[in-house]
C-alpha cells in the first residue's frame, strides 16, 4: 500500500511566507517544449497535531534510519501530548 502524505498548497505569497519560515525552497523551472517541473527541499518536515515543527529528516536517511528516526519523534510527540501508541 502506497504511504500518502499532502503536500504543500496555497497562493504562491502564502507559499513564500510560509517557506521562507521554515527555510525550505521551491522554484519552477521550465522544462524544454513547454510545461515545468518544481525543484524543491527534500527533506521532509514532521508537524505535531498543533502544526508545530517537530522533525525536519534529511534525504540522505537510509529507509532504516528514517523510520528509526519517525519512530523517535512519534513517541516524543505522543509522551509529550499523554497519549498512548
């Protein structure tokens, strides 16, 4: 089963608010023969309930490190909230 996430969406001077705020970057470039493609941060950037920054996992993470890493922050998240998995 694919794992879904959402991505980042809104006008582009909320985008440029919002990504300056949470150093990060995208840009449009233009592909040969019309249309474009994004390049932007490849990290992925973990948010509590509260929208709160709470990871930031680089994209040099090996799959073990990574969910190593989610797995940490999750529990944190959960400690820190009262919560149980």
């Amino acid at each position: 089963m694919p794992i879904s996430f959402i991505g980042l969406r809104g006008s582009n001077a909320a985008l440029d608010q919002l990504t300056v705020q949470l150093g990060v970057l995208y840009v449009q470039v233009p592909l040969e023969g019309g249309g474009y493609t994004m390049d932007h941060t490849a990290s992925m950037l973990l948010f509590d309930p509260d929208l709160q920054l709470v990871g930031l996992l680089g994209q040099t993470l090996s799959d073990t490190a990574l969910a190593t890493a989610y797995r940490d922050i999750r529990q944190f998240i959960d400690a820190q909230s009262g919560r149980r998995q």
